[in-house]
C-alpha cells in the first residue's frame, strides 16, 4: 500500500497502542519538520494543520477527538473550548480534564508518569570582558582544552591597570601576556589560558548561597550553613526573569545537588515577579519614546514616602501599570493627612466606640494584604480609615499609635517622625503589630427595614449589637414611621434582629 516515498504505510508493520494496547499503523515519512525531532513522531490530524494537510496529502483516516469544528474542512485547533468525543474514556470532559484524566490513569496503570520538561534556552557562555569570572581551561598545543586541577581552583582574575575592551574583538586579559602563558596541568608543557570570560550570570546564578558562609576558604559554603540557611525563602523578580535568570539558577542548583555540593533540590522556596511600571502612555519607559519618570525627581518634590508609598498603591503587584502623575498627588496628600492629625488628636488609651470596628476591621486587612502581596488594597483601606477618622474630627492616642504603626511599612519616615513628635516612646519599627478581635470586624452599623402592615415605609441604620427592644423604639422614632402611625392602634410588633420590624396597625 506504498503511497510514495514521501509517505509509506509499511505494510505488516504496526505499533501497540500503549494505552489500549490496539494496534496502530505506522507510517515513514520525511515529511516531518526538521526542529520537531527525529524517530516515532505522533500526528493528530484532526487537531493540527500541518497533520491535517499530510493526512489529506496521503489520504489517511482524519478522526476528530475534540468536537467543537469541522474536520472536513480543516484542522480544529482550538482545543481549549471544545469537547472530547471519539476518545472512549476521556469523552465529554474538556481537554484540560482529558490531559489530568489520563495522565493519573497511566499513573495508576503502572504506564507512565507525570514529569516536566526543561527548556533552558541556548546561552552563549563565553564574554570577552575582563569583568567576569576566568574559564579555567587552558590550550595546550599537544592536548587541546584542559580543565585545571582542583588544587588550581579558584582561578582568580589578575590585577590590571586597564580593563577596557582591547578593541580588536579579543578579551582583554589576551593582552596580559604573563598571565596568558601558563604550564598545561596534563603534559606540563607551555600552553595559554583561555581568555573570554563567563557572562554575568554565571554568577548571579550562585551567588546568594556564598552569603551563608562568605569566609568559607574550604568550599563554596559549609554543608551546616547551607542546611540552616538554604533554600532562599523567597525570590521576588521581574516577570522577564521567570524564563531566563530563574531556569538558568535552577539548572546550577540542580547540578550543585547532584554532586553533592547543597542539600536542596531546588534553590527556592517560594518566587513571585512583580509587575513593570510603565511610562504615562501606557508604554515601557526608554529614553527614546521620552516616557521615564525620574525617581530622584519625584522624591525631590513628593518626599521618599510618597514615592514609596505610590509604588505600591499603582496596581496589582504583579500586572505592569502606567505611571500617573495624578495619582500620586492623590498619595502626597494621604503623607500630609497622616501627619496632621496630630491637629485633633486626644488622649485616650482606646478606640472610640465609632471607629472601634473600623479599627479592628483594617487591621485585619492590613495583616492579611501584606502577606498576599495586596499592597495597593491595603493602603485603600488605610486612606478610607482615614477620611473616616477626619469625619469624627478627633482620634484618641490609642488610635494613632495604630494607624501609624499600620502605614509604617508603606511610609516609613514620616510615620517615624510623627510618632517621635507625639512621644509615643521607642521606634515604630521594634512596635509589635497591632491585634484585631474578630467578632469587632463586623459592620458597627447596619440598615434594617421598617414596614407597616408589610409594606417597606424606612430604613434606618443601627447598632449592630441593638437589642430586639432597642431596633422597636428606634423604629418607632424614626419620622416616616412615627407620623405613619400616629392616631393608630399597634396591634402587632415583629421584630427580626439585623432585617427588619413590622408594626401591623388598625
Ligand atoms: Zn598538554
């Protein structure tokens, strides 16, 4: 059934299905693109248009597995909407569905396991820069390239009085002759240092797990540092990092611990990136689209709090967000309110009845957003405990020294400050954190309806904590309710703590 040497179904010559164990026909192709690999390949003519085109080519059976398109007219390639069918146990599950589904049943069969796969991308190891640390191999004319000896080891760069490029594309340690020339460690006959150096992160790729042990001459770090210290709790980065300095480290680290070197399998706990903070236009700050902010500048006319306290208030911590010179104003003018409560502050060692819950409630928020990384949803509820804070027009000490440990972290200085003025005593910094009762967290005030004969006539807001007594006189009190019922005989009272009172009246 030989179609073409291009595409040959092999007569007598079939495969096992390893998961069904049905056979399957195995074609021979060098119709395969070269970067895919070489060997079985897989094709899903249903699902891929470049399979779709080599099975119509060769007139081989299209069989949709993921209903959602039309087959017969091309490749259905959106996989992410549609629906498994044709595929016995995974039909009606989505793909994604599918994928788990199948991978745990090969798990439990005994016929696979679930494993990722690493590409790091391609990195050019060599620099010709004298900053970076020497490859220690030499040339030798009789050997080629050998490593130096352990005893040799580290190779160290050599003093020199000028460390600029050579200009003609070679490293500039090329020129240092003395160091250049060297004994080759194999046959002891003269031989030459290679010259290029490793690019930078060589280095940033270890780097830290020298910070355990820096004194160390022995080794890199001692196996009882690296246990108490490693692995870093936690790594924050650019989101342009993820696919390149935190894969390149992790492939060190993964080496270092299959010789033996650190006692973790990842250099890592935990790894977030944050977001790029954008120019005014919404586009990446260049020199060349005129779009930077300046920090010194802003620090110059804002203060460092604001700047500080702007960064975190800009967005999401891990979204890109544009600058705006608007909103940061908006900040400056929290700094300045922050600071000039201290024009109606009054003694007092608790919260006003008030702003009691509120107090309760934002230390909570505070607490928690800073674990999460919600910066910008912190400080909002900071600025919206303030403005109420100004609406009462007085806050007692115990309320103060609060809010200014709360927005210590976000503006540090200048809650320092206030808090030296108001001789609170010691440094916000050695404060601990401020505790919230639960139960205070609830809304102090909440709206119940009041009807007449079931029919809504007002709502008032009331204490939280008001008695069944309490919410019936406050009904009754309330203007539109007392003139409803005034000359009228109250024949029913029903009160539902939190909802609502109904007065039945003849
Ligand atoms: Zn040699």
């Amino acid at each position: 059934m030989a179609k073409d040497k291009t595409g040959v179904r092999l007569e007598g010559v079939n495969g096992l299905n390893p998961v069904n164990s049905k056979e399957i026909p195995i074609y021979i192709s060098d119709y395969v693109l070269v970067s895919y690999g070489t060997g079985a390949i897989m094709a899903v003519p249903g699902h891929d248009q470049r399979d779709w085109e080599f099975a119509k080519k060769f007139d081989l059976p299209i069989i949709e597995v993921v209903q959602g398109g039309d087959i017969t007219q091309h490749a259905y390639e959106d996989c992410n909407e549609g629906i498994m069918v044709n595929s016995g146990m995974l039909d009606g599950l989505t793909v994604e569905e599918a994928k788990n589904k199948i991978t745990a049943w090969l798990g439990e069969q005994g016929k696979g396991e679930h494993k990722i796969n690493y590409k790091l991308r391609d990195w050019v190891f060599s620099r010709q820069r004298y900053w970076g640390e020497p490859i220690p191999i030499v040339i030798c004319p009789k050997c080629g390239y050998v490593p130096l000896e352990m005893k040799d080891l580290p190779l160290t760069l050599p003093e020199v009085e000028s460390y600029k490029p050579t200009g003609d594309g070679e490293s500039p340690l090329a020129a240092l002759e003395e160091w250049v020339r060297c004994t080759c460690p194999k046959c002891g006959g003269e031989a030459q240092r290679e010259t290029d150096t490793m690019p930078q992160w060589a280095g940033s790729s270890w780097y830290f797990l020298r910070y355990c042990d820096p004194h160390n001459d022995e080794a890199l770090a001692s196996r009882e540092a690296l246990e108490y210290w490693t692995p870093v709790d936690w790594y924050n980065g650019g989101m342009e990092h993820t696919t390149l300095h935190l894969l390149y480290s992790r492939f060190w680290h993964k080496f270092l611990y299959d010789i033996g070197v650190v006692p973790t399998k990842e250099p890592y706990a935990r790894r977030t990136s944050h977001g790029m903070i954008l120019g005014e236009n919404g586009e990446k700050m260049s020199k060349s689209r005129g779009n930077v902010v300046n920090p010194d500048d802003i620090v110059n006319e804002y203060g460092a709090d604001t700047m500080r306290l702007y960064e975190m208030f800009i967005g999401d911590f891990e979204k890109a967000a544009p600058w705006s010179s608007e909103s940061i104003k908006g900040c400056k003018r929290f700094v300045d309110r922050l600071w000039n409560l201290q024009e109606i502050y009054r003694d007092g060692e608790e919260y006003s009845s008030k702003l009691e819950s509120s107090f309760h409630k934002t230390i909570k928020k505070v607490g928690e957003d800073i674990e999460t990384l919600k910066y910008n949803t912190a400080i909002a509820s900071l600025m919206s405990l303030l403005n109420e804070i100004y609406e009462e027009k007085q806050l007692t000490r115990a309320e103060y020294k609060t809010l200014l440990i709360l927005s210590n972290p976000f503006a540090p200085h200048v809650t320092e400050e206030a808090w030296e003025q108001m001789g609170f005593g010691g440094m916000i910094t050695d404060q601990t954190w401020p505790k919230y009762v639960e139960e205070k967290c609830k809304d102090s005030t909440t709206e119940i309806v009041v009807q007449i004969c079931g029919k809504i006539r007002a709502r008032i807001s009331v204490s939280a904590a008001a008695s069944q007594e309490e919410l019936l006189r406050l009904a009754k009190e309330s203007p539109e309710i007392a003139a409803a019922v005034e000359g009228k005989q109250v024949l029913k009272e029903i009160v539902v703590p939190g909802k609502l009172v109904n007065l039945v009246v003849k």
